[in-house]
C-alpha cells in the first residue's frame, strides 16, 4: 500500500513502536520540574519516534510530508511492575493511573511536562478512573480581631480517584489530597460524572449519587443484585440528566440524576433483561445499546424505554460492542463478530475478526490485536494488511485535529493532521 496515502496509520505505528524508556521511581511531589524525558517539545529542535535504541523512524520533515505534526513525546515514571490502565484528557492536563501501584499522575497537555505524581489508598485495592471538576462554595470567616464576620466565595479544581471504598480528591494544581470521602458502599468501577456529582452502582446492587462539594451521598436506589456495569450517562441538552443502570440479574432503570419535581419520581422508565448485564452499555443517537447474556443485543428507545429492535445471536454476549461511525461491531466469541448497522439492527455481514475495532481510516476498518494494528476492508472485513505495533492503552481523540495515544509503559504522544 502507499507509504503517503497511509500517513496518519504509519504515523500512529512509528511512535508506538519507540522503545520504552527505563522505569524510575515515581517522584511524588507536588509540581515537578519536567526531566529531560518529559520536556516541552517546543525547547527540542525536531521531536522524533525511535525504533529499538538509536534508528529513528519519523522526523519533523516526513511528519510535514505526510500532512501531520508531532507535538510532543511525554513520559509516566512507573514504579517497578507499574502500567497504566487509565487514562484520560481532563481540561489542561492528561492524568493517569496506574491501579495496581496507586499512582495518579498528570502531564500537561500543552507540552507533555510531568506536573504532579502522588500515590494514594489501601494495598490492595485498585483505583479506577478519573474525573474532574471545578467546585464551588462559600465560607464565613470571622476577622482577626474578631469584631467582625466576612463572606468568602471558594473555587477549586480537583480530580477525583476513587478505589473500591473511598474517593480522593486531589488538587488538580499540584496532586495534593485535599479530602478523602468513604464510599457507603463498595464499588467496582469509576463515578459517572454530572456535575456536581459522581455517581456509582455497587457490589450490593445500590446506586447512589455522591455530592463532589460535601461529600454527602444525595441520594441511593436499590437494585436487584450487584451491578458489573457502571451507570452510563444519559444527555439531554448537553447535560448528564440521567444514568442508565444494569445489574446481574438484568433489571434495567433510567434514573434522574438531579432532584425530580415535586410528586415524580426519580426513575423515569424500567424493565428487565432475561439474563444479567456484564458489558459496557453506549447511546447510538437516541437509542442505547445493550448486550445481554440472554444472548440478544437490544437497542432501547432512549426517551420511553421501549425495544428500538434486538438481534438474537444465539450465544451469551460477555464482551462489549463496539461503535464504530453507523455500525455497531458485536464480539460473540471465539473471534466470530456481527456487525450491524446501529439505525435498524440489520446484520451486514458475520466473520472473523483478529481484535477489536479502533476505528476507521480511509475506508479501512482499523483493528487492534496483540503486537499489530490490521487493516480490513469495512464492507466485508476481508483482511489487508497488518502492521507491528508496540502494546497501546488508549487511542483518544481531542477536538481539534489532534490525537493523544498512551501505551502501558507510561509513553505520551500528542500528534495533530496539518490538513
């Protein structure tokens, strides 16, 4: 294939495929001094991708060529056995976690600086994803000389960790812990973010909101059994107004996320599957996709809860679907995918498929197995070509042209198309 025409796939394989660098310590202080690794890429003359320790794979003048730009090459210092298993773009910052070791980092976006490292929890509880949000508030002081009482408004910007039984609130400055609130109870999962509010589905089949200002658990309503799954975010003009919830014995709630007029109730529609939920649940326009282990995927009117369609596979589904433009990729087992058209449920064609959809490029469907990204012809998943990749986290897409991706080794690159 064209080496031009596959400029942004070849792009993405050159910086995967950097060797990893040396693991250090982690330096858990509150803003670091970026090292030598983590510098501003607009203080390098020409930012480069290595392969293996000293050939270079892509330089400035090729990235131009091929109507892209690298921004800049970041770092993650991981403690000995640490990777990272979450990452996500909060506002200015990229912040990180590595669960196992307790870890939360957070790199600038702007240059791929290392700004703050700190290490929170319990041995032997791992941390989920992060979230970020600006509280607000307003305290009453009294003056030194104590003859008067003054009005102060706060505001703050922290992310929120959480491990299975508490959340930590960190500075999002300098990584300080500035509150550590107990769960009511243990979760398996991030918060879903709503405002003011994270809320969580539990191992004893509570879901509950709980406020990011106080720390206060707002409200809670109870499910059959546990849930596997965590609440997915239903948006109504921009905002998460309601979270759709699934537990293991497959009943199903759309719940308001704030206070509901008087005399309505905070469940707005339910039901139940005929097997339990174990998979990630997404919208498609105004529908949600559901995989079920009754061996049915369901797509449910948004608004009224009503089944939009569903397909019967025939097998337990237990991996997640994967959205990908107007289809939905459905895994059923043993490398057999369905891929549907999200608009009506239609089955376009069935085959076998190396690993997971990540996305599409130039009419190629772009899939991701151990050590390669694949190309595959999008109407009938006929294999093209593979290319050798380094193992990667994260592909995630930011507004504006640009593209971070994250590997486990605590690699950072920021790349944006010139087109």
């Amino acid at each position: 294939m064209p080496y031009a025409r596959n400029g942004f796939l070849f792009l993405l394989i050159a910086t995967l495929t950097g060797c990893a660098s040396p693991r250090t310590e982690p330096v858990m202080t509150s803003v670091g001094a970026p090292s030598a690794s983590t510098a501003s890429a607009s203080s390098r003359e020409r930012p480069t991708a290595h392969f293996g320790m000293d050939r270079t794979i892509l330089e400035n003048s090729e990235l131009r060529a091929l109507n892209h730009q690298m921004l800049w090459i970041g770092r993650v210092p991981l403690l000995q056995g640490g990777q990272l298993a979450h990452v996500k773009v909060l506002g200015d910052l990229v912040v990180s976690v590595d669960p196992h070791r307790r870890v939360v980092s957070a790199n600038s976006l702007r240059d791929g600086s290392l700004r703050w490292q700190t290490r929170i929890g319990t041995p032997g509880q791992a941390l989920y994803e992060p979230i970020r949000e600006t509280i607000r508030y307003r305290v009453r002081e009294v003056t030194e000389d104590q003859q008067n009482e003054v009005t102060r408004d706060i505001s703050e910007s922290l992310v929120f960790v959480n491990s299975e039984t508490q959340l930590f609130a960190l500075d999002a400055d300098t990584g300080r812990v500035a509150r550590i609130d107990e769960l009511p109870h243990r979760v398996l999962h991030g918060p879903t973010h709503a405002g003011n509010r994270a809320i969580f589905g539990s191992m004893t089949g509570m879901v509950f909101a709980h406020d990011l200002i106080t720390g206060a658990t707002l409200w809670r309503i109870a499910l059959r059994e546990q849930l596997r799954t965590p609440p997915a975010p239903i948006y109504f003009a921009g905002d998460a107004g309601a979270v759709y919830v699934v537990d293991m014995s497959g009943q199903y709630k759309l719940l308001r996320v704030g206070d509901p007029p008087r005399g309505d109730s905070r469940i707005l529609w339910e039901g139940r599957f005929f097997g339990p939920v174990t998979t990630g649940v997404f919208e498609f326009d105004d529908k949600l996709i559901v995989a079920s282990h009754d061996t049915k995927l369901y797509a449910l009117n948004r608004a009224l809860g009503e089944e939009a369609w569903a397909v019967n596979t025939g097998r337990r589904l237990v991996e997640d679907p994967v959205r990908v433009g107007d289809t939905i990729y459905l895994p059923i087992g043993a490398d057999q995918w369905w891929v549907l058209d999200g608009e009506d449920g239609r089955v376009l064609w069935r085959g076998m498929l190396a690993g997971p959809p990540v996305g599409t490029f130039e009419g190629f469907l772009v899939l991701k197995r151990d050590g390669f990204l694949s190309l595959h012809d999008i109407n009938t998943g006929r294999y093209v070509e593979d290319f050798p990749i380094r193992d990667v986290n994260k592909f995630i897409r930011l507004d504006d042209d640009r593209v971070l991706v994250a590997s486990p080794e605590g690699r950072l690159i920021l790349i944006r198309s010139t087109r």
